[in-house]
C-alpha cells in the first residue's frame, strides 16, 4: 500500500512526526475532497498522492535549516505542494512559510485548509511580481521556466537566499542554457521519488 510505504519514510528517513503525519492524511483528504470540483492536483495522479506529489515536496526538508528564525516562500505553490507540506514538518515557530498563490480558487482551499490542519502560515495572494520578499529559502515546483524563477527572485527577494526546485530529467539541460543568461552556483541531488528527476538548489549571493 502506497501510504504506508511513503508514511515510512516519512517517519524513519525524513523523520516526520506522527502529528505531522496525521496533517499530512488531512491534507491528502481535503486535495482529494476538493478536487471533486476544481483541478488543483491532475485526476491521474491522485491514486498516487502519497508518492508524487507529499513524499516529492517532503524530501525537501533535507536541504533546509529549520532551527533559526528564517523565512520560506512557496512560489506558485497552487495545493500547497511543497510549501504546506514543510510547514508541516517545521516545529520552530519562528521559522516562516510564505505562500505565494494568485489563483482565487486555490487560496481558498489554501485558507480552509489552513484553518483545518491549525497551521500558522501565510497565503501571499496576488502577482509575485508586485511583491518585496524576505526569503532565506524559495522553493517551487511546477512553476516557471529557471531563468524566469532566477529573474523574479533577484527583483523581489532580499539577497542572499537559496532557491530550492523540484525538477524533471532535462534538469542539468535546464540549467546549462541558465548560465548561457547569467552565472549562478549550483547543486544537484538525486529526487527520492524518480530516478530521473533531481532536486536544484541555487546559492543566490548577490
């Protein structure tokens, strides 16, 4: 059964808590509950929720530092992928998470689910482009071409951050014709959900 082989791993190898678990089933029932109506996650993924889209944001919690007064912001994170899901597993309450939606439907799933699950996190509605962020970390998935993520961050983002993204196999193809635009530090990290899809972490200094 997919749920127990991804709650294993959330618990032994991402070392999620059982609270953070039971969030985690909630929000899987609300994704499924209000996709009945409108598309947040596609239909044929939804037998596979577990593994494509909470244990593929969740592995991102590898990479981030939770233990000082930092702040995280979710760019497009539409169902909350991968922004609730580590707010989820965050236990310091002076870490933030900040998510960045502008579809109207999405958002208020986004604050129902919010006040479900008992999660203090911040829905930033509206253009990204129109905002000023203060971001240690920005993560995303499914959202826009690199080059594109790199030019909105440097415009709105106080520097130096990290942007962190879930990507598909032309990731190192991606990233080569990024540089061809401007120089950047990177690393890439096998995905723990595809063997062909990596996770891109970007050190953005100045």
């Amino acid at each position: 059964m997919e749920f127990d082989h991804v709650s294993s791993i959330l618990i032994n190898d991402l070392k999620f808590s059982k609270n953070s678990i039971d969030k985690l089933i909630l929000l899987k029932n609300s994704i499924i509950e209000f996709n009945k109506h409108y598309n947040l996650i596609s239909k044929s993924t939804e037998s596979h929720i577990w593994s494509r889209h909470i244990l593929d944001s969740a592995q991102l919690v590898k990479y981030i530092d939770f233990d000082d007064e930092k702040h995280l912001s979710d760019f497009g994170t539409g169902a909350g992928f991968p922004g609730i899901v580590i707010a989820i597993y965050n236990n310091n309450p002076k870490f933030h998470v900040n998510l960045h939606e502008k579809s109207p439907v999405k958002i208020k799933f986004l604050s129902k689910l919010l006040l479900d699950i008992d999660l203090k996190v911040k829905i930033m509605p509206g253009n990204l482009k129109d905002q000023k962020i203060n971001g240690d970390y920005i993560v995303c998935r499914a959202f826009k071409k690199l080059p594109e993520i790199l030019r909105i961050s440097r415009e709105i983002a106080k520097k130096p951050y990290k942007i962190i993204i879930l990507k598909g196999k032309s990731a190192q193809e991606e990233v080569d014709n990024a540089l061809k635009q401007s120089s950047f530090e990177y690393k890439l990290f096998n995905s723990m959900t595809d063997k062909e899809s990596k996770v891109l972490i970007i050190d953005v200094l100045k």
